[in-house]
C-alpha cells in the first residue's frame, strides 16, 4: 500500500546509510521498516502545483500495537493547517506473508470526516471490516494519482527532514 511513501521512506534509509543503494527500495524499506522508524522520521516532498506530501511517523504504535506512519496533503485555510487528506497505515506482516502498509485512519478537514477501520475502544479492539476495505482501495487509487502526479519522482534529498 502507497509505494510513494515506501519509495520516499526507503530513498531516506538510503541517504541515512541503512540500506545499499542496489537493493530493491521497496523490498528493504519494508524489510527494515523496524530497524529505521523513528518517532523523528518526517518526510516532505514538494511537487508544484501539487499539495506537498507529507510522510511522518505517528508518535504512538497504531491499534494492533505496530509502529505506524502518517501520510498526508496539507493545505491552509484562515491560518489552519488543512488535512486534504491523511491516512495513517501501520507495518503489518501476517504468517507467510511480506510486510505492508495497512490502513486504519483516513482524515479530511476539509469535508470534516474523520474516520477509524482499525481502533482500540476501552481496551478492545474494534475492527470495520467494510470501512476497512473503502481506507484499501482509496489507498490504492492515492497511490496511483500520486504517480501519476509525479511524487515519486519528485522526491529529492531535500525531502528528508527528519
């Protein structure tokens, strides 16, 4: 789910010296995912007239406990920072499985919604099996308009900030 933020998260492993530049990107910023996230990981990827995108890690682990990242546009409106819109994804890797981003937050200021698939409500977990499925396919087509916009291309040295 969204390569554009696994491409840009494992270019900055590159550039922080944790990876080999021959490596598959996306294989090892997925691979090392534990190893490099930190809760100071921010990414920003400028791309005119683009939105910048904004790729940064959650300060608390997601609702199955695992360490999560944040992937927004952010916009302005009368001095307020607009989320246009957010999603956050936590690093999952089911038995047999490789690792992936899986949504469980989507956010959009603009419209005033904000909506949780995966969350911890009094203790328990609480799963919205079709909300899910809409945050998957909304992920998936993102991802998509952000290739098509340019974004992995885009994303320079300048990006890492942090």
């Amino acid at each position: 789910m969204v390569c554009i933020a696994v491409r840009a998260v494992a270019v900055a492993m590159v550039h922080l010296g944790q990876v080999s530049r021959f490596a598959s990107v996306a294989y090892r910023a997925l691979s090392c995912f534990e190893r490099w996230y930190r809760p100071s990981l921010y990414l920003k990827i400028e791309n005119a007239p683009y939105m910048a995108l904004v790729i940064e890690a959650v300060g608390e682990p997601g609702p199955l406990g695992l360490p999560s990242i944040s992937v927004a546009h952010y916009g302005e409106q009368n001095g307020d920072l607009m989320r246009d819109p957010e999603m956050c994804f936590e690093l999952v890797k089911p038995l047999g499985c490789d690792l992936s981003l899986d949504p469980y937050y989507w956010r959009n200021d603009y419209v005033g919604v904000e909506q949780w698939s995966h969350n911890l409500v009094r203790g328990n977990y609480v799963a919205l099996v079709e909300l899910h499925g809409q945050h998957q396919r909304f992920a998936a087509g993102w991802d998509k308009n952000l290739k098509l916009q340019g974004f992995a291309d885009a994303f320079m040295d300048k990006s890492i900030r942090g």
